[in-house]
C-alpha cells in the first residue's frame, strides 16, 4: 500500500530510507483531531485510518525522546499538533499588526 502524506501541497511518499515518518490521524482522540484539522487547513476532511501526515509538518519538539530505531519510528507526544506547512497565501493565518 503506498501511503502518502495528506497535508495541502504535499507530495511525499513512504519509501526505504527517506527519513521521512508517517503518522496516523488521531481518530480515538477526538479533542487532538480537531487541532489536527484545524491546523491542516483542508475543507470537509474526514480522515480515516488510511490517511496520515507525514513528519515535515512536525517539530523537533512534538516528538518523544523515546522513538524506536529499531523499528526506524519515531514517536509523537500525546499532545503533538502539526505546525509546519507551506500554505499559499489565501490559506496562510492572519496576524493582528
């Protein structure tokens, strides 16, 4: 199954030794998922448990110091919310000057 990332614009996909991890949408977690969404920006999502964001839309500190090299995952805190996108302008956040 090829699994690719679902954040607007992006096009990686999971390939050997890319560097590049994959998270699930936290379906069980509902409070979470709706940061998720809000955060991704894609009108009517419903994410499933096929869908996944990859680990560019993450920071160094959403993860858990305690990842699993042995299975090349590396694991999400809890709380953790992707914050990196590159979004075009009509999509960006306003800010208050």
């Amino acid at each position: 199954m090829v699994v690719s990332c679902s954040g607007y614009g992006c096009t990686n996909r999971r390939q050997k030794e890319n560097g590049i991890h994959f998270h699930r949408f936290p379906l069980k977690r509902p409070e979470v998922l709706k940061k998720w969404l809000h955060e991704i920006r894609r009108k009517n999502c419903t994410p499933n448990q096929c869908n996944y964001l990859c680990s560019e839309h993450f920071t160094p500190s959403d993860y858990l110091n305690e990842s699993r090299p042995e299975l090349d995952k590396k694991l999400l805190k809890d709380e953790a919310v992707p914050s990196v996108f590159n979004f075009p302008q009509h999509l960006q956040k306003k800010t208050k000057s």
